[in-house]
C-alpha cells in the first residue's frame, strides 16, 4: 500500500477517529462558519466556547467551513487531518462522540 493510501488507516490506529467523525466534523465547521446555513436575513452571533469549542479551534474550524462550505461532508480524512491545529487535532480526538450533538442544537433549515 502506498504511503497516501495508508494514511487515513495511520490516522484511525493513532486516534480511533472513523470517516463518520470526520463527516460530523466538516459538519461542525460549516456550522461554525456560517450557523445560519446562508439564509438571508438571519443573523446569528454564537459565543462558540460555550458550546465547549475554545477560541483558536473555532477560528480553525471557521476556515475549513468556509473552504468546504457546500460540500458533502465526506472530505477525505487525509485532506482534512492536514488543515487542522494542534489544538484542533486535540479538541477533534476529545470530542469526536459529541459533535454530532452540535448540529442538534441548531434548527434544521432544510427541512420540514
């Protein structure tokens, strides 16, 4: 297996992250970028730390939402594993279970 190929395997063994982690990541920084999901004429300021997500991860995780603002969420694991912090890194390990629960707290906006 070449090196590339063997990376998102390394990523997992190092971390016990799973693509759906990932998935629910790109999820959370879409959020965080932009937590009105680009509906006009709402405007939403949110005091990310009390959601748990300290200063510099939120400004890192505000940059990859923008980037991967209308993407699916399924990003390949090595492509967004290179764009985090250290701290990011660290938060995303901590905190891989619960973001999911991040996007609860935000009313669907595309659907019924």
């Amino acid at each position: 297996m070449s090196q590339e190929h063997n990376q998102p395997l390394q990523i997992h063994d190092i971390t016990g992250l799973q693509p759906k982690h990932f998935a629910d990541l790109v999820r959370t920084a879409q959020l965080v970028f932009d937590p009105t999901a680009g509906v006009s004429g709402r405007n939403i300021k949110v005091d990310w730390e009390e959601f748990g997500i300290p200063r510099d991860v939120a400004d890192n995780l505000k940059s990859l939402g923008q980037q991967y603002q209308y993407a699916s969420p399924h990003v390949p694991v090595e492509i967004i594993w290179s764009q985090l912090t250290a701290e990011t890194r660290i938060w995303f390990v901590a905190n891989k279970d619960k973001l999911w629960q991040l996007e609860e707290a935000f009313p669907a906006l595309d659907e019924d």
